[in-house]
C-alpha cells in the first residue's frame, strides 16, 4: 500500500522532470546548430499542420475564437519572416547545417510554456475552488472552455514552425547548388 502512495506522490515529480528535460532538449536544438534533414522537416510541418487542424476543428463550436487564431498564424509567419532573414547556414563534412535566430526560438518556447502554466494555474484555481465546496458559476466555466489567447498562441507556433521549414527546404535546393568550397568545410 505504501509503495501504491509513494508511486502516485513521484508521479506528478516524474511529469515535471520529463517536461523539464523536453524543454532543455528544444532550447538547447533551439540555440545551437542543427544538422538539415528535410524528411524531420516534413514530418514536422505535417505534424504542426495536424494540430493546427484539430484545434480549428475543435474551435467550430466557438467561432470566435477563429479571430484569435488569425491573428496568431500572422504574428507567427511574421516573425517566421524575420527568423528566415536571420538563419544561418554551415557546410560541414558535405552536410548542411542551419541555425535558427537564438532569441526568437527561446521567445516562442517561453511564451508557450508561460501559456501552459498559466492555463495549470487557472485549472488549480478552479479545481480547488470546486474541490471547497464553492460552485463555479457557469459563465467561468464557459470562458475557460475556449480560450482565445491560448489557440491564438498554438497558432503563433503552429504559422511559425509551417513557415520557417517551408523555407528551410526550400533553400536546401538553393544551397545544394552551391559548389562546396574549403572555406564551406569546417572540421567539428
């Protein structure tokens, strides 16, 4: 019976260890440069192209919210703009590495992680709100059901990443055009 405790009481530390380990792994791809491998790049456009999708699909019931997620695929595609300008690209050992604009990819991380835990402590709030035996009125309830700024930010996210490796690949045909010099080889 102790044992059944102690794992329910490390599971919530487990989720947090795993999460904070993913969000090491993203910064740290984020910052750095990153070997291209196109079939990664489609395979995540088509990824971010799903969710993108469902969470419209999911927002059908609230059309309103449908705003928000333009706005958010804009910024996301501006910001896209300005993170293409600024990708740096690397030839080493006849394989082409890129890197993205640091600031930008910690940015988007931070305000999506700021999202989601704002949206955990909204979900506490009302958790033990419900759990003290005060009722949340419906009008609390029915705002929290759709949240325009949340879907406005996966859109951020989701027009961002589209965006960037659409011209990730596109450039790939560009740079493979390029003949090789010495000054591209950089011994890592």
């Amino acid at each position: 019976m102790e044992l059944i405790c102690a794992m329910h009481s490390a599971t919530p530390i487990i989720f947090v260890l795993l999460v904070a380990f993913a969000l090491y792994r993203r910064v740290r791809r984020t910052v750095g440069f990153q070997k291209f491998v196109r079939s990664r790049l489609v395979t995540r456009m088509v990824l971010f192209g799903v969710v993108g999708v469902l969470i419209l699909a999911a927002a059908v019931v609230y059309p309103t919210v449908y705003v928000y997620d333009a706005i958010g695929a804009l910024i996301g595609a501006g910001i896209a703009y300005y993170a293409i300008r600024t990708t740096a690209f690397e030839r080493r050992s006849g394989e082409w590495y890129y890197r993205p604009h640091p600031w930008i990819g910690v940015i988007l991380i931070v305000l999506f992680v700021g999202r989601l835990a704002f949206q955990v402590y909204q979900d506490s709030a009302l958790i033990s709100s419900a759990a003290s035996g005060q009722a949340a009125n419906q009008a609390q309830l029915s705002a929290y059901a759709h949240e325009p700024i949340t879907a406005g930010i996966f859109f951020i996210l989701i027009a961002y990443y589209i965006v960037y490796f659409a011209f990730l690949i596109r450039k790939e045909k560009h740079l493979e055009v390029q003949p090789a010099t010495e000054a591209d080889e950089r011994p890592y």
